[in-house]
DNA sequence: TTGTGCATTATGTATGACATAATAAAAATA
DNA sequence: TATTTTTATTATGTCATACATAATGCACAA
C-alpha cells in the first residue's frame, strides 16, 4: 500500500521537478540500504555521475535533506547521516508572524492538550528533588498586582518544570517551539477577550496533588488550572 | 536584544557560511517588512545584487527556506510567501528507520499524551453526525482472533476519527506524522514485551461516555484504554 | 616522537549559458 | 471591435566549468 500511494503520487502528479527526484530516489536509497547514523554518502560528484544529473541538481538535493536534518555535509568528508532533531529544525521555521492564523491557535490547542495528557509520565519519573525544586519555583509565585512580566516568567518556570519532569525531550523542545506561539496568541486578538482573570487551581495546588494524589487528580487539576485558556476558546 | 544575540552568534560562531548569514538576512527581511501571505519577494537576480552575492547563494538560501515551507517559487512570478504546513513537511523527514531510538518512544509517549489531553476539544466541538459515524465504526469492531491488519486498520480508523473530531487539523497531521513511527515502535524491541493484552475500557465504551459522560469521564476512560500501551513504557 | 608544511580531496562559491514555463504584448482572424 | 493565436519577454530551473576553502593525511625535518 505504501508502495501504491507512492506510485500514485509520481504518476499523477509529475509536475515534480527534476530535483524532486532525485530527492525522492536519494531519500529511499537511505531507507533501503539500512543506513546507519554516521555513515557517509557518496561524493556529490559520484551521485550526479550515477544519476545522471548534474552536480548542480544533486547539490540542490542534498541541501534539502541537510535542511530537513538527515545529513550533515563536512568540507572533506562529504556527507553523513545524522539523526533529524526534528523539533530543533522546525523551531527555526516556526516564525508566529508568518504562519497563519488558523494554525496558531490551533498550536495553542495542542499546549493544552500536552499539559493534561502529561499526568502520567510526570508521576512514574518524578524524583523528590524535582518536588524539591517545584516547590522552590511555587514559593517565588507572584501576587497579581505584580508586573506583568515577571508573570509570564514565573509560569515558563513553573510548566517549563513541568514538561522537564516527563523525561521527554521531544516533548521540552515542543515546548520552546510553541512558547513563542502561545505569547503570541495569547496577546493578538485571535483569542475572545479575557473576561475574568480567575485562578482556579494554582501552582502551588498542582504540587500539593503531584506530592499526595494521582495522575487522575492532576489531570483535573490542570484542566482546571488552565481553565482561563479554555474559556477563552470556547465560549 | 534580538541584535545582541544575532551578534554574539556572528562574532562567537563564525562557522556560519555564506548561505547562513543571507538565509538569516532573508529570514529578518521577511519579519521586518512584515509581509504578507502572497507576496512576492525580489527576483534572484536582484538579491543577488543587493546583497553581493552570487545567484548560487541566493538559490540555496531561497531553497532553504522553501524547504521550511516559507515561500513558494513559480516559473515566472518569482518567489511568494507562503503559510508553512510545518507538519506536513516534517512528516516527510520523519523516518522510522533514520530517527533514533530514544526520539522514536519519546515520540510515541507524545501520542498518548494527545490522546488523552483531547478530552474537552472532543466534548466541545463534536456533531450528532461525528457520533453517528464512530457507532458504525464501532459497529465493525474486530473481535481478537480476526486478523491482525484489520484490527490495526481498525484502530487507526477509530481513532483517527477521535482527531478529526477535535476540529484541529494541525493535530490531525500530527497524528499522521506519528503513525508510521507509532507503528514502528509497537513492533520493534523498543518497549517491554507485551505480556498480557488486555483490552481495558473498549472502543465502545468511549463512544458511551461521549455520548452520555464528561470530559473528566473521557479521560479517564482513554487512559484505561491505552493502559497496554502505558504498561509497556512503565514498568 | 612530535610538529610543521605540503598535497589532496570534497564541499562551498562564482560565473555564464541555455532550457522551460508563465505571463504579457502583439498580431491575426472572424 | 472582439477574440483567438502567435510571439516576445521574463524569472526560475538546469547544466557546465572554474576556482576558493577547509579538512585530512602523508612526508619530511627537528
């Protein structure tokens, strides 16, 4: 089936350039040939010979894949593979002023998701000294009256612990990839007004519920906690 | 401070090459100008000029960001400003056999977390229709002796439906980036051997507690259901 | 053995040329 | 005049070649 989409896609849409390809054909040489992280492909030179194309073409190929994090190329050594910091990449090209809209809040959406799906992972890695330290974070929780800055810093700390808890690395660098997002969204109009700033569960309940409760507990507590967002989705 | 940052990683990093330091030029001039979706930048040519470099630089400069998704070139209107499908693109360089282990079942543990933190988007935006849809769905459920790819289609059915109802279609891309890697780890040794499978609340029961239960309900609910897939990350 | 320097090699950059496709302008026809 | 066809123009896509640059390894000398 994988094989039939894929003839689909070269048969009826062969509006694709030569460069596509040759990405295309580079791409696959990689997945058949099982080749490892660190091994190295063949000189550009070598690759327009055996393909027919030009050193140009094949450079352009490869740029791509350099791009998208597959290979890194040296000044000698030519090319090798390298495994994709996929996040890391996208993080680059993530710029709020130039996605659209739509996809922003959407990507605002999935904040919220993450933070309420987490509750497991953060109570089967937890260790007492990361409780140690979010109740360090909680005791320097400002007031309302506080700038508004120091806020927005206070709850980067807080949620940022929170996603370094999980052990998931992936999951930190989706974060700082949608932290500029989530300060943008939060501060254009793409959002409903924020009617009343209420703060249902806080910080520091959250911690009381991941010291002495259980992943269901803080689910809802989250949910809760992040009600203010929600509202401001919903109706 | 953004200037002090792009200074320290000019004067501090000076591996940057030539491409590097018009991409970012490139990158800034799309920011500052603020443009818009649609509209064109200069010519290769021009660029090219301005800056003083040669039509090669520009064209890998200009590659790079249409691998990102930044802009769009045709034939003869130049290059335009696109809205980046980041997800789309990054789910062609999202390739099981390339990523590294540990980024594979980080990975995975970011789709249980969704599928679990959905709960209120589901609740908030699903139609009479969408219920209608997931009962006949269900309907066709596979008992455990069927044949093992139509359980998965199944699955995949059921739950790709889950996503879709959630209205977010960034999500829904993110599911159909995670899919193959999904798979993938599940069959892999990657996670502890599956030593009992036992189906917790079923496909049927979810559809219950949408009709008729809470976000809360939902949750709860998911979790038990993807209690299989948990048991093989945890101990 | 250690270090310096040179040769080699593969990518990085520059330049010029032509192909191709999309658009606009001009010409031809009804 | 209106409409279609042809032609010209333009900007990207592809090719070819030459040289710059940096990393690697080898040879030679201290």
């Amino acid at each position: 089936m994988a094989i039939n989409s894929l003839m689909e896609d070269f048969s009826s849409l062969d509006t694709s350039s030569l460069v596509d390809k040759v990405e295309a054909k580079l791409v696959q040489l990689l997945k058949d040939q099982k080749l490892n992280v660190g091994d190295s492909i063949p000189k550009e030179l070598e690759l327009a010979e055996r393909l027919g194309v030009s050193r140009t073409v094949i450079r352009e190929a490869l740029l791509r894949l350099r791009v998208m994090g597959l290979i890194e190329s040296k000044k000698k050594k030519g090319a090798v593979i390298t495994s994709p910091d996929i996040f890391g990449i996208i993080s680059k090209s993530v710029n709020p002023h130039i996605l659209d809209q739509a996809t922003l809040k959407e990507m605002f959406e999935l904040r919220l998701m993450l933070e309420i799906g987490m509750a497991d992972f953060i109570f089967q890695r937890i260790t007492p000294a990361d409780i140690k330290e979010l109740k360090q974070i909680v005791s320097k929780e400002p007031d309302a009256t506080q700038d508004y800055l120091f806020n927005i810093e206070h709850e980067i700390a807080f949620h940022g612990k929170l996603y370094e808890i999980t052990g998931n690395e992936t999951l930190k660098k989706f974060q700082r990839m949608l932290l500029p997002v989530f300060d943008y969204v939060h501060h254009s109009g793409l959002l409903k007004k924020q009617v009343s700033i209420k703060r249902f569960v806080s910080h520091k309940g959250l911690v009381d519920i991941i010291e002495s409760g259980s992943p269901e507990m803080f689910r809802n507590a989250m949910r809760n906690h992040l009600e203010n967002h929600f509202s401001r989705l919903f109706e």
